[in-house]
C-alpha cells in the first residue's frame, strides 16, 4: 500500500483507476449505475492510495447534512442543556449530529444566528421564547423544515412543543396560599413571552382567592438576577417569593442566606424547571417539573417526519408537576 503524507485527492484516485472524477464521486456517494467491474476498481484504488472522501463536500452535493441545528438562548441553562440531551440522543441513534447555537440572551440577534446556523444544517430546532412575534414567525416560514420549542404562537405552523408556564405557576402560587401565605413577590424574569405567561398564572390565582398581594420585583434568567433581587424581596416584607425559574431562585436563596434571611423559617422560596440542583440545594426547592430531556427526544421525532416529508405528530403542552421540597413552609407567627 502506498504511504502518503498528505490527503489524497479524488482526481489521484481517477487516474489511478482509469476513470472520470465523477465516476469516482458517484461510485463513493453509491450512486454509479455502470458495471460492478468499474465501481470495484475505483474502489480499490481508493483503498491503495488512502482516499477519505470529505464529507461536507458530499453532504453539499446530495442536498443533505445528517445535522440539525439547535438554537437556544443560554446553552448554560441546565434545562436547555437537558432538551439538548434529549435532542441529540434521538437524533444519534439515526445518524443525525446537532450543532447548536447560543443567542447570549440576546433576542434581537436570534433571527440571524437561526439564518447563519441553518445554512449549514438540514432542519433547525428553534427554542426562542423571547424572540418578537413577527420574527418568529418569518423564522419558521423562510427557514424550514423548523420544530418550535418553549413557544407556542397561532401565526407558526411549525410543530411546537411547549410547557403550560401558566398554569405552573398559579399551581405554586396556590401551594404558597395553602401553606398560609397572603404577601407574595414575584422575581420576575426578562421581558417576553414566558414572562408573560407566568404573570398571567399569577393574575389567574389572585382572581380566585381574597386577601392576597402579589408584588412584582425585577429579575432576569439566571442566578445573578436573583442574587440581585434580594434586597427588593426583603423589602417587600413578603413571607413567600416565586423565582422566574430554578437558576433565579438558587441565586435569591444564596443571597437571603448571606443576608441572614433564612429558608424557609423567614421566607419561602420557589423555582420553575426542577434543574438536576434544585433537589441537591440546601434547602432543596420546591418547583414546578418540566420533562426537558423528554421534550428533546419528542422534537427529533416531529423534525424526523419534517425531514421525511410525512406528517408530524401533534403539538404538545407539557402541564409542570408541582415538586414540594424544603424551601417552602408556613409563615411564622
């Protein structure tokens, strides 16, 4: 066998078997149509002479990459890192890579990283939850086949796969009043659509109960919003605080406890997600659980009939299940 320092090309390998480079590429894409004598001699000079076909090249040529592409608002999110795995094993086991892209929280940049991202990708999964209406939905009309998650929206449609954030939240909420809670705080999260629809659980279970304040507290999406909400919540003199979701309340339970505030004896806290560390965190939280990693494995299925030209299983609203733990208890005194 001849030893080469340097990759082989494929018009080395025509040469070498006495045939057009073309015949070369159809006979590796398993396209040649011609005598089994050709394609075996073509073949067999691959193997002499070291020849690995590129691989991105062929996936440009036959209109296809086996990739999906996966774009996320904070890939440092323990919930999107749990539909990625979802995502990734399903899509594995039928020999499909996901490549993913980051928006940093950056909405208005969601568009064109979706655009840049599919451009190398066959199909693309879109988890944009604060991406404006209208971009969302010329997104998913110019940049299909599309599967869209955390977001549902009647102008897309795209498959969706979503998580009833509504009703979630008015299920803690309602935990907090049986506990004996009447002061509530909302660490809010950053502006958009699930922000939106945790406030309206909120405003579904004041509607229902008598004696109940619920104030609004500014936040964002990660720890660091609730490490920064502590000192508006110990304002508020409320007993209870709802976190936008499990990274919001770990930083605001970090940030009580440095304070002295503890939880749950002077105030209860909850999350929203059930990431891994909320059971592991002193006091473990109570929240409402999300099925991320089962979220993942169900967008593959409905972006593999996209992909097949078949037609995809029904939308999905995922309704969260309470998680009581130990970061929530009945007021003092």
């Amino acid at each position: 066998m001849v030893r080469r320092t340097r990759a082989t090309t494929i018009a080395e390998v025509a040469r070498h078997a006495g045939v057009s480079p073309a015949t070369v590429s159809r006979v590796m894409n398993d396209r040649f149509l011609g005598e089994p004598e050709i394609a075996d001699r073509v073949r067999a000079a691959a193997r002499e002479l070291e020849y690995s076909p590129n691989h991105l090249a062929r996936s440009f040529a036959l209109g296809q990459t086996n990739a999906i592409a996966f774009l996320v608002p904070d890939l440092a999110n323990p919930s999107f890192q749990a539909v990625l795995s979802g995502l990734s094993k399903a899509a594995g086991d039928e020999g499909y890579r996901v490549l993913v892209a980051d928006s940093a929280e950056i909405p208005e940049d969601e568009p064109l990283l979706a655009a840049e991202i599919r451009r190398r990708c066959d199909a693309l999964v879109l988890c944009a939850p604060r991406m404006a209406e209208d971009a969302l939905v010329r997104t998913t009309e110019t940049l299909g086949p599309v599967v869209l998650m955390n977001r549902s929206s009647p102008s897309v449609t795209a498959p969706t796969l979503s998580v009833d954030s509504r009703s979630g939240f008015e299920a803690l909420a309602r935990h907090l009043y049986s506990l004996g809670h009447r002061r509530l705080v909302y660490v809010e999260g950053p502006p958009g659509v699930a922000n939106e629809k945790r406030l309206q659980g909120l405003d579904d279970f004041r509607a229902s109960v008598k004696g109940v304040t619920v104030e609004r507290v500014a936040g964002g999406p990660g720890s660091e919003s609730g490490l920064d909400a502590v000192e508006a919540v110990v304002r508020s003199k409320a007993t209870a605080a709802l976190a936008f979701n499990d990274l919001v309340a770990v930083g605001l339970v970090h940030g009580l406890v440095e304070r002295g505030v503890r939880v749950p004896d002077d105030l209860s806290v909850t999350g929203f997600d059930d990431i891994p560390f909320a059971r592991f965190m002193s006091p473990s939280l109570t929240t409402a659980s999300v099925p991320h990693e089962v979220l993942g494995a169900l967008a593959w299925s409905r972006m593999r009939s996209l992909i097949e030209g078949t037609t995809p299983e029904h939308d999905v609203v995922f309704q969260p299940r309470l998680e009581v733990r130990r970061s929530t208890a009945a007021p003092r005194g």
